[in-house]
C-alpha cells in the first residue's frame, strides 16, 4: 500500500492533484485544515492492516506550503497588474459552478485570441487558475458531497500523532450496525440450536453424568464448579452413589478452618462491601471471645469515619460488652489505637461498608494495610447477594491477600450455592456462618458437610426444577463458557 499527503488552498485543488497523481482508486484516509489549505492524506492499493503503522512524519511539509502561498500570491498580484484578467476573474466568481468549465474553456479561447506572445499566454494560464479560486464557497456543495462519498467507501480512520499506536474508530453507520445486530442474534440463535443437539447426545451417552449436573445445579452452584465435581465423580453405579460422591467431592473442595481462629487473639479485620453484616459479626465474635476470657482481653476499632450510625452501633455494643472503642481515620490513627490496645489479646477492627465500586474503598484497604501489616483480613460475604455480586467483591478485596471469608445471612437465603462456588473458585477458607440476628449465639465455626447439608436443605424447600434447554446452553458449550449459574 502507498501512501501519500497532498497539500492545497482548498479541497477541489487536492482532490485534483490526488486524482492526477494516484488516479481513480486512491482512497482519502484522512483530511484535516492546515496553515494555508487543506491536508489530504491518500492511499493506493488500500490495506485495512497497514493503517496501524502509519504515523503523521514530522512537520517537514512547511517548505511545499509557503511555496504554495507564494505561488497563490503571485497569482493574485497578477490579478491586480492586468485588470484585464481582473475582469475575466470577477465573471468567472459569478458564473454557476456547471459553468464553470465552460467559461475557463472560453475564457481562454478568446484571451488566447487577443493575446500578442506566448508570455500573455502564460499569464492568462495562471489567471485563470487563481480566478478559479473565488469559486471556492460555490464548491462547498460539491466538496462535501464528495467527502460523503470518500466516507462511504471507507472506515473512518484518526490519525494521532502522539508516538502511540495509531487509534481506528470504525464506522457507526446504521447500516453497518444493524448488520452486526443481526449476526450476533443469528449467532445467538445457532448456538442455541446446536448446544441443544449436544446437550441431547450427552443424554444418551452418558445419563448418569447428565442428571449428576442437574442436580448439582438445581443446588445453586456455578457451572464451572458443577463440572470440577462431575469430572472427579466415577460414573460407574446409580445416581444415589453418583450423588453421594459427588457431595463428598464437593465437601472437599470446600475449604473451612475447622476451628475458631480467634481462640488465642490477634488481631483481626472484617472487610466487605456495605450491608453484609461486618458491624453485627464483629459484635458477635467479640461477645464471643469475652465470655470465655474476660471483657478486659478485647478491643475494638473502626475506620468507618463515613456513617455515624455504623460508629454508634459498635459504640452501643462496646459498652454493653464493657469493651473499649476507637474510630480512626488514617493508617497513624491506626497505629496509634494498636498500640494503645497492646496489652489485650483480641483486637477487632470493623471498616466502612462500601460498594466494589466506590472509589474511597482503596484508601480504605491501604489504612489496613499501611497501618498494620500484620492484621489478619476476612472478607464477610453475604449469601443472599447474587454469585456476580459475591464475585466482584472478592475481586476487589482479593488484592490485598485475605486470609478467608466469612459467610454470612444463612437464616435470610434461599440458596448459598453461589457462596459456596465463590469460596471454592477463589480458594478461600470459610471461618465462621452466621444465621441470626442474636449476639453471640448465631455465630458458628464453618464446617464443611454442615454447609453442603445447609445448601442441600434449601434446595429441598425451594426446589426449582432446571429445564434443559437451560442446562444445555451451560454444559454443552464447552469450558469457555463455565460462568453462567443456574
């Protein structure tokens, strides 16, 4: 492909010497008003993947345009000496622009006739030319009708001259994107069909493996995890042993810590996004370890410098534990409280509740993480958000090394297999549930077969048949698509 740049007073100007250069078949790229004209950069033999390694040169086109002005100057100074040619330009700017060629045809005929040397000649030549330039504002029609044109035959193209990767901006055309609608939706339409078709011949293939992935979708899993469990299942026997395995499977995968992690103090965090329950939970372990060691063994902190009420309900549940609190706001507010609360063996730090989404949640993660390095961070999940909910607050928590997660609102869900499929997928260890509102007795240490029994129970109660079509634009499409849930 070769490219080029023409330089000229005005579009009709350019559009000739490109026409007169490359011919017919250019294709116009780019244009865009520069000192003295217009710059129109051109293409011959046009190749869509040559466009990314095109960069605007260095302004080295100054030179060509000061000739071009002087050339355009001498023209009008021309103009002025003879007023003869003066004469012939005025009628040439009052003729119609389909008469244009006419009259610079006759124009010259006739001046050609009265001229004595081939000097006039010459100079009614340029005259011409340069009259052919008051005509500019009638051609704007015409230019922009052509730039149309140029603009339907090719992608619009933006080319940056910053020393970055050249930027392409396809075209918006209504056309264009309606097509594309219409082949998402019959792409759409076909993969449907054909997961359908594969869908039915794993049915006749392999039965037992098929209801195996209902019933483990029916218990709310994501599909990623339904089909981890299903490969680890051996396939010989009925579907009860199947069953059987595949929970036993699943109870493994599931990991929990077995024990209370706070049973010898330290010092602990809850982070999560607002509404899961970290203020209440905080209360529940502190009320938790303080009637087995004394009030005089906790402290607690907040960073929620955000929400006066939040602040006040642990204030409310400091005071009924007769457990001192602090609020900071910083990683040295931090540091300080700590090390005010040195001497007790449970410190609890509650921080703000806030959405994945909110830009004030890293300065949240760096009080923690500039201002004890050694805390210990638990994400709290709710289990009633939805498994993309649970998913985007494990990715923005993630960065900051949590060291498990807490499960919380059992008593409020329909379905924890979501919970479930986000601590397995993101391997992290599940602490405590938590399934009340009372303090501290709805709290429990996570064990593993208690939760799969929890999911199983509530997929009893609300049982809720999955329809194959359902499961066959899941599980018949491939590893690559493992993301939806049921």
């Amino acid at each position: 492909m070769k490219i080029k740049r023409f330089f000229a007073e005005d579009m009709r100007s350019a559009l000739k010497q490109v026409k007169e250069a490359l011919g017919p078949d250019a294709v116009i790229l780019s244009n865009r008003r520069v000192d003295g004209g217009v710059e129109l950069v051109t293409a011959v033999d046009y190749d869509p993947t040559a466009i990314r390694k095109i960069a605007y040169a260095p302004d080295s086109s100054q030179v060509s345009q000061k000739k071009e002005q002087q050339k355009n100057n001498h023209s009008r100074q021309l103009l002025n000496d003879h007023p003869l040619l003066k004469e012939a330009a005025a009628k040439i700017k009052n003729k119609p622009i389909k008469e244009l060629d006419t009259f610079a045809v006759s124009s010259k005929s006739n001046n050609k006739s009265k001229a004595s040397n081939s000097k006039t000649h010459a100079q009614m030549e340029k005259s011409q030319e340069s009259a052919q330039q008051f005509s500019s504002e009638r051609l704007n029609a015409l230019i922009q009708e052509q730039e149309v044109k140029v603009a339907e035959k090719v992608k619009k193209y933006d080319l940056v001259d910053d020393g970055s990767d050249i930027k392409v901006e396809w075209s918006e055309e209504p056309t264009l994107v309606a097509m594309r609608r219409e082949l998402t939706s019959l792409r759409g339409l076909l993969e449907h069909q054909l997961s359908g078709l594969a869908w039915a011949d794993m049915e006749r293939r392999s039965p037992a493996q098929v209801m195996l992935l209902r019933r483990l979708s029916e218990m709310g899993l994501e599909a990623t995890i339904c089909r981890k469990v299903a490969k680890r299942v051996n396939v010989e026997g009925n579907i009860e042993h199947l069953w059987r395995q595949a929970l036993q499977v699943l109870s493994r995968l599931l990991k929990v810590c077995g024990e209370d992690v706070l049973l010898d103090g330290g010092i602990t965090a809850l982070v999560g996004p607002t509404g899961v329950g970290k203020t209440t939970t905080i209360a529940k372990l502190a009320a938790r370890y303080a009637l087995h060691h004394g009030a005089s063994e906790v402290a607690l902190i907040t960073t929620d410098t955000y929400r006066i009420a939040a602040h006040e309900q642990l204030k409310t549940y400091g005071r009924i534990l007769g457990v001192p609190v602090r609020m900071v706001g910083d990683a040295g507010a931090l540091r300080s409280a700590l090390y005010e609360f040195r001497e007790r063996s449970l410190i609890l730090i509650d921080t703000a509740g806030m959405s994945q989404h909110d830009e004030r949640l890293s300065d949240q993660l760096n009080i923690l993480y500039e201002g004890g390095p050694h805390v210990k961070r638990y994400l709290t999940l709710s289990t009633t958000s939805q498994v993309w909910g649970l998913e985007e607050a494990v990715k923005a928590f993630e960065p900051k090394e949590l060291d498990g997660c807490l499960l919380t609102k059992l008593d409020e869900s329909t379905s924890i297999g979501g919970a479930i499929s986000i601590a397995i997928q993101y391997d992290l260890p599940v602490t405590y549930i938590t399934d009340g509102q009372r303090v501290p007795e709805d709290l429990k240490v996570a064990r593993a077969h208690n939760l799969i029994n929890r999911a199983l129970t509530l997929m009893q109660k609300r049982y809720r048949e999955v329809t194959d079509d359902a499961l066959a634009m899941v599980f018949a499409r491939g590893e690559e698509h493992g993301r939806e849930v049921l």
